[in-house]
C-alpha cells in the first residue's frame, strides 16, 4: 500500500504525472474509468493511516467496482528500502535544525514516514 501511494514523492521527476498514485493510473488508463481514477486524490497527509487510505480507496471504487477488466493486471508489490548512511551528524537540537535543510529528501521522508 504504501509504495502504491507514496513512491511517486520519492521520485524525481520533472514533470508530475497525470496519476500520482499507482491505483489511480491502472483505473484511469488499464480500465478506463476516470471517476474511480479520483484515487489521485488520496492525499495520504497526516494523521492518514494505512487503514484510512484503504478505507478512502474502499469509498471510492465500492460505488464503480464491477467485473470490467483492465488491459493489463495490477500487480502488488512491496518495498523493502535500503538505508544507507549519510555524512549528516546531528548531537544538538540546534545542529538538528541547521542540517534538516542540508540532508537529502529521502532522509526526510525515511525518517518521517518510513519509520
């Protein structure tokens, strides 16, 4: 579920995609539904929980779901990350505040969301 809905902030394209969330490109574009492709609204934001955003799944394809098939399969599929050490040391609250600017946005979104 996560990779689903976030991967699209851990990349770095330039231009954004039409979808920003996997279950909304494969209902979108494979099944040909745009009201069900509203899953691009799914924001994840906090307090969001897994469990919210399937429930906000569950409330958008329940009222469309049906035996339409997609072109293609949606195939599941999980993450495991790799965590790799960077050269940023914080001991201090203060130096905290002066690299949190400084780390890379995947640092950020490791420890923030990941963890």
């Amino acid at each position: 579920m996560f990779h689903h809905v976030f991967h699209a902030v851990r990349t770095k394209h330039l231009l954004q995609p039409r979808y920003n969330i996997d279950f909304a490109r494969w209902v979108g574009e494979e099944v040909g539904d745009e009201d069900m492709a509203a899953l691009s609204d799914i924001s994840g934001a906090a307090p969001a929980t897994i469990e919210d955003i399937r429930k906000e799944i569950a409330a958008i394809l329940e009222p469309a779901a049906d035996e339409r098939r997609g072109r293609s399969e949606f195939i599941f599929v999980g993450i495991e990350p790799v965590v790799v050490e960077t050269k940023y040391v914080a001991q201090t609250p203060a130096e905290f505040l002066d690299l949190v600017d400084a780390v890379p946005g995947e640092s950020i979104l490791y420890h923030f969301v990941t963890r």
